[in-house]
C-alpha cells in the first residue's frame, strides 16, 4: 500500500493535534475487570453529566429569580434615600424659618422690654408733675387757662403712646410665639418623617444586603455545580476517547494479524516528532524498571488498561512513566500512534533505555497498534496481547517495527 508524501504528512499533522490533547487518567479503570470502559458506564457518566447540567439550570434560575427582586429593593432603598434627603432640606428650611422667627421675637421682646422701659418713665414723670394726684386734679391745679391747656395735651400724648407702645409689644409678642410654636410644630413632623424614612432606609438596606447575600450563595453554588458539570463532562469525554482509542488499537492489531507481507522493519517516510523530550535519563531508567516489575509480577493483559493490575500495549508505557514522575499535563493517556507523534524520533542504532518503540501492520502512522518499552540489548518490556500476556521479549519478535523509536 502506497501513499504520497503529502498524505503522511497531513496525517502526521492530524495525529500530532490530537496527540497535543492528553486524557486525564480514569480513577476506575486500574481495577476493571472490562476490557475497556463500557458503552454502560458511559451511558451512566452522560447520565451524572445530565443531572449536573438540570441542577446547574435551576441554581441559574433562582439566581436569575433573586437578582430581579435584588433590583427592585435596590429602586426602593433609592427611593427611601431620595425620601430622606428631601425631608433633610425641608428640616433644613423649617429650622432656617425657625431660627428668623426666633429672632424676630427676640427682637420684639427688646422692642417691649424698651416699651416698658418708656411707659414707666412716662408714668414717673407725670407723678411728679401731679404731684401724687389724678389726672383730673392735675388739670384742675393748673395755673391758669395756658398752663391747664399745656398739661392736657401732656396727659393725652402719654396716653397715645403708651397705647401704640403696648400694641407693638402685644403684637410682636404675639407674632413671635405663633412663629417659635410653627416652628417647633415643624421641626416635630420632620423629625417623625426624617426618623420614619431613616428606618424604612435602614429595612430596604437591610433587605438589599440580605438578598446580595443569598444571591452570592446561590452564584457560589451555580459556580460549583458547573464546575462539577465541567468534571463530568471531562470524565465522559475521557471515557469515549479512551474507548475509541482501546478499539482502534484492537482493530489494528487483528488487522496486524492478519495481514501478509509484513516487513520486519518499515522504511523511512519522512517521519517526523516531538523537537524536545520531557524525561531524563534517571526517569526513562524508572519507566523500565516499573515496566519489568509489572512484568516479572505476571498481571494480564487487558484492552484499555493502565494498572495498577492489568495493562495494555500503551496503558503499560503510560503507567511506567507516570510511576517514574511525570504527570499530567506534560503525560497523558494515548495511544500507541498518538505517542509515535509525541515523542522525539530516534534512529534504532541510538536506541537507549526507556525509548518506546512502535509497531504498524503497513508502515503508516495511523495504523500503528502496538508499543513496547526498550531495555537494551536489541530486548523490550511489553504488554503484548490477551493470549501472550506481559513479556520481556527481542525488539524484532514482532513484525511491522517502525524505523524510529521515539524518547519521551
């Protein structure tokens, strides 16, 4: 089977994008007896995702709910202020009418107490010129028709001004009490209403910031439950992806089986990889140590496995360098082909310790089904299928040995 350069390389480009999306490892399937997640527990994992999404839709409607009653108590308390500032500047007039009045009648008392002042010397003065007697025995002591004439109009401006005087006074007097008693009239009904919407301020408050608060605790839910929701989805997802790629590995590898001509080693179609490695060499050192322990340990082989008793091809190479310290997301969960395109290429005669080697039935990238885990001396640690089990075995044991290894 032939195919172009342009081909390989656009298939190369498809399995590094999706080599670049690494699965998270599945808490579930160390210990599962199933060859691979089951279409069961990914109907149950839509289901849990299904429930997440109902509780995340009805935490947002409450939310939705408590926001609208979140402004219409905010209208309120604004009101309520608005209310109280205007009762202020009407307190403030009524006191600065208030604050006239009051000196209006402390101008009028000054008025009176000068008035009275007046009256008394008025009335002093006429005493002494009656000499102790009344009015009409002023007149009638009078020395002659001028002088009698002059003590009359005497007697009568006393009487006239004293009038106007007393009037003045009363009137002031008057004006100044009916001005303090409007006044302290007013400055009691502000302060009723200044009190009364100080407390209706203070209740629209009070339920503002109660509502914040449930409308804080219901987004903190909705936040939660969506990213439970995220979780879900993330742990669905990796068990269809995880499913798919266990199938293609087992598709391939029957197509491997069954396939003639195979060539021990394929050539060299312009292959290409990652341009850094993300190990070492004490880690790789670890890779293969953890691999020949599962193995020497007998544990089976099982499609979609990555232990900690059971293993596949690539959940054995996946395991041995998460045990050897690298962890998500520098190392996921793959497929054989996807860490074809994954690793750093390596020629066989440069061939070291913990380098992962790759086997296709025609030679292509696509097609690759299986990978082992180099030992040295030409040997590799393998999980090599349900009927060999794990084994330790030569690198050319298996046909279909791609012409690069690859140095995670």
């Amino acid at each position: 089977m032939k195919q172009s350069k342009g081909s390989l390389a656009a298939r190369a480009v498809i399995a590094l994008v999706a080599a670049s999306v690494l699965l998270l490892p599945l808490s579930g399937t160390a210990s599962a007896k199933t060859p691979k997640p089951t279409q069961a527990q990914i109907d149950a994992a839509k289901k849990a995702e299904q429930a997440k999404q109902a509780a995340a839709a009805a935490a947002q409607a409450k939310l939705n709910s408590a926001t609208q009653t979140l402004n219409q108590l905010a209208a309120v308390a604004n009101k309520a202020a608005a209310s109280y500032q205007q009762a202020l500047n009407e307190l403030a007039v009524a006191t600065s009418k208030a604050n006239a009045a009051q000196a209006h009648a402390i101008e009028a008392q000054a008025a009176v107490a000068q008035a009275n002042r007046t009256i008394g010397q008025t009335a002093s003065s006429a005493y002494k010129m009656g000499n102790g007697f009344s009015n009409l025995n002023s007149v009638l002591s009078a020395n002659g028709p001028q002088d009698m004439v002059d003590r009359l109009s005497t007697l009568n401006k006393i009487g006239v001004g004293d009038a106007v005087i007393l009037k003045r006074f009363q009137a002031a007097e008057v004006a100044a009490k009916e001005a303090k008693a409007e006044a302290d009239r007013t400055k009691a009904a502000q302060a009723i209403a200044t009190a009364k919407v100080a407390a209706t301020k203070k209740i629209a408050d009070e339920a503002k910031a109660a509502q914040q608060k449930e409308v804080d605790k219901l987004r903190a839910l909705q936040n939660k439950l969506i990213a439970e929701l995220t979780k879900a989805k993330n742990f669905r997802v990796t068990l269809e992806q995880q499913r798919q790629l266990a199938i293609l590995e087992e598709q391939n590898a029957v197509t491997a089986t069954k396939t003639t001509g195979q060539k021990s080693i394929w050539p060299n179609r312009g292959f290409t990889g990652r341009s850094t490695i993300r190990s070492t060499e004490a880690i790789r050192l670890k890779a293969v140590a953890y691999a020949k322990k599962q193995v020497l340990a007998r544990w089976p082989y099982v499609w979609g496995a990555q232990g900690p008793k059971s293993f596949d091809c690539s959940g054995l190479v996946y395991a041995a360098y998460r045990a050897a310290g690298l962890g998500y997301p520098e190392w996921g969960r793959l497929n054989a082909a996807l860490y074809f395109v994954a690793t750093q290429r390596v020629p066989l005669n440069q061939l070291q310790a913990g380098d992962l080697l790759f086997y296709s039935y025609d030679g292509s990238v696509q097609n690759i089904h299986h990978i082992t885990i180099y030992e040295g001396d030409e040997m590799m640690w393998e999980a090599n299928s349900k009927r060999v089990g794990l084994i330790h075995s030569n690198m050319y044991s298996i046909k279909g040995l791609m012409p690069f290894g690859g140095r995670v």
